[in-house]
C-alpha cells in the first residue's frame, strides 16, 4: 500500500448556462479572464494499493498532520481496511510513505 499527501485548490467556476449572455449580430465575444487559484486549499492524504484507492482524508482547515493526528489516520485506515479488504488483510501491512516528521515517530 502507497500513501502521499497532496495540496488541493477549489475552483468555483462557472457552469455553461451561466455565461451564456445575449448580443447582437456582429459583436464580438467579450474578453475571458483565465481562472485563477482561489484562496480556498487543502491538504488531502490518499491511501492506495494495486486494486486502487482505499481512502482519501481531507485535513480540517487549521489543522497540520502530526504525531496525534497521522496515528488517527492509521486507525481509520484499518477499519477501512478491514471492510475493503477482506480477503487480503493479513497480519502484517505494509505502507509505503515518505519521511515526513508525522510518519516517524514509534507512536506511528
């Protein structure tokens, strides 16, 4: 099993019906801004393996992943694991993961 983290934006973008605008014959198109990223970010932690994702948690606006928080994580994971993943759990799971100061600790 594999997990990273990731920094998502939100995009509130426009459906079609509403820049859709009425002009007369012959009048250009008015101009389009490219969209820019907006203020709203957050951290998203996937879970996955060969079968494909197994969780995605998305960190809580002012929160930072840490030696309380990732542990948590890890429970969750277990459970989710425990219902998606039947046949294959054994005794021993293995995660792949980077070096992160969360993911050191003996507590993890």
């Amino acid at each position: 099993m594999t997990m990273d983290e990731t920094w998502l934006y939100h995009y509130d973008l426009e459906t079609k019906q509403q820049s859709m605008e009425w002009r007369h014959n012959g009048l250009s198109h008015p101009k389009e801004f490219r969209v820019q990223k907006s203020a709203v970010k957050f951290l998203a932690s996937i879970f996955w393996d060969q079968d494909g994702i197994i969780l995605i948690d998305y960190l809580p606006k002012g929160h930072t992943i840490n030696v309380e928080y990732y542990p948590s994580l890890l429970v969750q994971l277990k459970d989710i694991l425990k219902e998606k993943r039947r046949r294959k759990v054994t005794k021993v799971v293995l995660i792949l993961h980077d070096n992160a100061p969360a993911h050191r600790p003996l507590v993890t």
